[in-house]
C-alpha cells in the first residue's frame, strides 16, 4: 500500500513538473500562442528554442513574387519545433544532391539562454541572415544557435525567399522580395521580442557571406530604419560586385520563357509566373548556370524604381558618395582567401577555363554584366596581370583564388571602409581572419586540395550548421575570442579582444584592421592586403 502511494505520489510530481516546464516553453506573442522546447548549448547550457514561428503570411499563389504580407493570427497553440527552409536548388557538390524546401517558409527561430523567461531582462539581441549567394541556405544549414547560446543575448535565425522566389523582377522596376522579408522580420522582433526577453532597442544584424551583404544592404534601405542598431558583415559588404544585379530583366526573361510565359507585360509574365509549380521554375533555373554556382548571383537585389515600397532606388556606392547611408555602428570582417569557393568551384574546369578564358572570366570574376565594355579585352588585361600570359593549372591555381579574393570581395570591403568612415560619424570596425583551423573550403567544395583560408570560414566559430566539423583545442579558443568580441559589440557597439585594443578605421582615410592569425596571434596592422586597387580601378568596373 506505502509503495502504491509513493508510486503515485511520484507520477503526480513528475506530471506537475513536467506542466511547469511546457507552462515555461510557452509565450503568448501578438499573433497567437507558440510552445518551444529546450535544447542544450556546445557547454551544455540548457536553453530555450523556439523554431518556425510564422512572420508574415505564406508567399504562395497570388503572393509569389509580391512584397510580405502580415502574418494572421492563429487560434490555440502553435507548435514551435520545426526548422523550416525556403525553396532551392542544390548546387554545393556536397550535401544534399536534389532540390529542398518550402516555398511556404517565411519563418523565423527565437533561442534565449534561460530556462525560464524574463520579459524584463531586456537581453541584447542578435538577429542572424544566413548566406547562400542569396540562392541556397538556411538557419539549419548554416546558423544554428548551439554555440552563441553559451552567451547572455537573445539570438534570432530567419529564412528569407531565394533565388527568383525572392528576387525575380521583369525589369518593371518592382522586386527584392528576399530583402523585404528580412525588413519583416526585424518588424516582427520590434513587435514580439520583449516576450523572450529581448531588448528591442539592440538589435544587431549579423550575417555571413548573402547574409553579410544584406546586413549592410539595410543600411541603405528606408525601410529597416529604427529597426536595428548594430550590424556585423562577415565575408560579404553591398559594395561587392554580386550584390547588386545590374540587368535582372535579362535573367527574369530567360526564366519566363524556359517555363513559357513569352508575354511581353511585366505584370502579365508575372502572372503567369504565378501559376507555374515551383519544381518547374526552379528546373529553369538550372538552365542560368555555366557551371556550378556561376554565375554566383543570377537572382539577387536590384535597384528598384522609386516608391514608398521600394527597398533601394539608389545604389549604394550612389548613397555612400552623397552621405545617406543610415549613421549605425558597423564591423565587417574577411578572411584572408574569401576567392576560395568561387575559384574551387571551377577546379574540374581548367581546360575549359584555359581554351575559353574571355567567356569564364567575367561570369568568375563578376563582371558579365557590363553591356558597354569590351569584356574580352578586361578578360585580358586580368590574365595578364595575374597569370603573366601563363596558362592555368593546379600548380598556380592559387593564383585564380587570389583574383577572385580581390575582385569579388577584399576591394569591395576595403571601398567600404574609406567610405562609409567619411559618410558617418559611427564607428566602423574590420577584421581580417587568417585563420585557418579545421574549416578548410574543402568542406563546402568536396576536393582535396588545401586553396587557404576559405569564403566566411570564421563564421563557423560563431554558429553552426551542415558542414561543422569537431573543433580542435586552438579551435575551441578562437570560438570563444570570436564570439566575446561579437558579443561585446552587440552590447555596446564596441567589439572587444583581450589580446589587443579592436580599434575602429580612422576617419582620415587611412586604412587599419584587426588581424588575426590565431587565438595567440592577434594585432592591429594597417597595410594594404586587398589587392592592386589600381589595376581594378583602371578598368572601370564601378561597383554597387
């Protein structure tokens, strides 16, 4: 009798505790209801998750290729446990090998490091962008929260739409939709984010590669203004020649017709792009492609025309020259070999590369859009700079990586730093990462050959995703220095390293960074790395 009594005793403690943990889990939000789960962190903090929670409404049917529309409220609880991922084509050659996703995938993810909430804690937040060439990725893929959940901030991961889901236009001057859902969901965190605990008065963007062009992107949109406070931009800035499509009417054309929509309206096509199942444009897009991932971008932002709804009428490099980029605190970092996926990609291409130089160079090299250049003579010029009239080989393909790394990235980041140092009186903070570790680009490129320090490899020291690989003792060190500092920026606007005073460029137009080349070797340095800002200059490919 004692033992029934105790039994069920027992049963009913564990039934009281376990109501008090899923009471804990649940939050009440403007739009409805949402129960989470616990998870546990890379030190193994138990934390709280809450995934796929509905930020705008189901861009489908008559709302493809249209702006966010608010989310509806929903009735009873909303089950907050599934990773969601907006639909894609696969183009990595490792990981998934068929397309994935939902075109139903404006959800967002919400992780605070507690066990139970305190709506007035006010945490700092950290609103993630996943990159992907604004094509691929998710937060499953590449920004899961297990290690940033060993820091006091409330840490929020979202998907936006891709590839022509997210940045079709027709050339009517009306698109990026991809960026506007991302203006969505920093509404959404204005909204909703007291109630995890959040601060919505610091709020900074981060983002790696896609996602780092899109957190400096909204620094020239109206429409993010007041909705952040900080933004961090690793291996990714707007002044990088494929974060702004020049031409998307050609794309949009060469999309529509492959899935036989010829109408000659931009409304009409757009129409009949509406009816067409997402498989059938998504096998269109395949056709865009020389190679794997190239061209890098062909959907992404565009200038659009000017209009309450517009996110950018302007480029940026137009809003930098005339100071109307908006005045926050900025970082952006690179790492030393950003060329490393682009060039990799194009590895098993060389001969082709070598007989047909002037069509792969300015699909490489991002530079295929400028309609009034002689493209075969810049594809030239380049050759001849780099490679000396040499052809291309294994041996020397280092060397591609190096053209890449300039052009497509380090000369757009080191632009930015002399401009937006004279256009604001905020800080502006860069880092380059000549750290290697165990995060080769061979993870992400699938061969076996060591080409440096890869395109957003420190990003795996802040978040986590499909290509983590187990980090090592030095590793585990330059995990912790490197979210300390982005952290210590998220708080204050003000990156911190103990090694060494982070300070910010100087307004002068002199040039320094932080460098580090380890957890036991970090310094400020101030020479120019990026490349022969001269020669890309003399040919006259302005940027964005």
């Amino acid at each position: 009798m004692a033992r029934n009594v105790l039994l069920i005793s027992f049963i009913s403690f564990s039934f009281i505790i376990g109501c008090y943990a899923e009471d804990n889990l649940l939050v009440s939000l403007q739009d409805g209801l949402v129960r989470g789960q616990y998870k546990e962190s890379y030190n193994g903090r138990k934390f709280m998750a809450f995934e796929g929670i509905p930020y705008a409404k189901p861009p489908i049917g008559d709302l493809r290729f249209e702006d966010p529309q608010p989310v509806q409220p929903w009735i009873g609880v909303f089950e907050a446990k599934y990773l969601y991922t907006c639909v894609q084509i696969s183009m990595l050659p490792v990981g998934p090998q068929t397309d994935l996703g939902d075109e139903d995938c404006l959800y967002l993810n919400v992780y605070v490091p507690r066990e139970k909430i305190n709506p007035d804690e006010n945490l700092d937040v950290i609103l993630h962008i996943h990159g992907g060439a604004f094509m691929i990725g998710s937060p499953k893929m590449l920004a899961l929260p297990n290690k940033i959940m060993d820091r006091d901030v409330v840490y929020v991961s979202i998907n936006y739409r891709l590839g022509p889901f997210g940045f079709y236009s027709p050339g009517d001057g009306h698109g990026n939709y991809g960026l506007k859902d991302q203006t969505a969901a920093l509404k959404w965190v204005q909204n909703n984010i007291k109630k995890f605990g959040g601060n919505k008065d610091s709020v900074t963007i981060t983002g790696v590669s896609a996602g780092g062009g899109s957190t400096h992107l909204h620094y020239f949109t109206k429409l993010s203004k007041g909705l952040f406070h900080r933004g961090y931009a690793q291996s990714g800035v707007a002044l990088n020649p494929w974060a702004i499509r020049k031409h998307p009417e050609k794309q949009g054309k060469i999309l529509a017709e492959q899935v036989g929509c010829f109408d000659e309206a931009a409304e009409e096509v757009r129409r009949c792009l509406k009816q067409r199942p997402a498989k059938q444009i998504l096998d269109a897009v395949k056709v865009l492609y020389a190679a794997p991932l190239l061209p890098l971008v062909p959907f992404g932002p565009i200038i659009e025309k000017d209009s309450p709804t517009a996110f950018m009428a302007k480029t940026p490099y137009q809003q930098l020259i005339s100071n109307e980029v908006t005045d926050l605190p900025f970082m952006m970092s690179m790492t030393s070999d950003e060329g490393t996926t682009p060039a990799a990609l194009t590895y098993n291409f060389i001969d082709a590369m070598n007989s047909n130089w002037t069509k792969w160079a300015p699909l490489l090299l991002e530079f295929y859009e400028y309609e009034n250049y002689n493209l075969d003579e810049v594809s030239e010029k380049i050759k001849e700079e780099y490679f000396k009239g040499s052809l291309l080989t294994k041996d020397n393909y280092k060397t591609l990586v190096k053209a890449c790394t300039h052009r497509i990235f380090h000369l757009g980041a080191e632009a930015t730093s002399r401009l937006q140092t004279k256009s604001t009186k905020s800080d502006l903070y860069f880092l380059v990462m000549d750290y290697s570790g165990p995060f080769m680009p061979i993870n992400m490129t699938g061969f076996d050959v060591d080409f440096g320090n890869g395109h957003g490899s420190d990003g795996k020291y802040y978040y986590s995703g499909d290509f983590d690989i187990p980090l090592d003792q030095d590793g585990v060190r330059m995990k912790d220095i490197l979210l300390d500092m982005m952290v210590a920026f998220a708080k204050t606007g003000k990156p911190k390293i103990d090694a060494v005073q982070f300070t910010p460029v100087p307004k002068n137009g002199h040039l320094n960074y932080l460098y580090v080349k380890g957890p036991d070797d970090i310094e400020m340095r101030n020479e120019d790395i990026f490349g022969p800002r001269k020669f890309w200059t003399s040919l006259g490919l302005q940027e964005s």
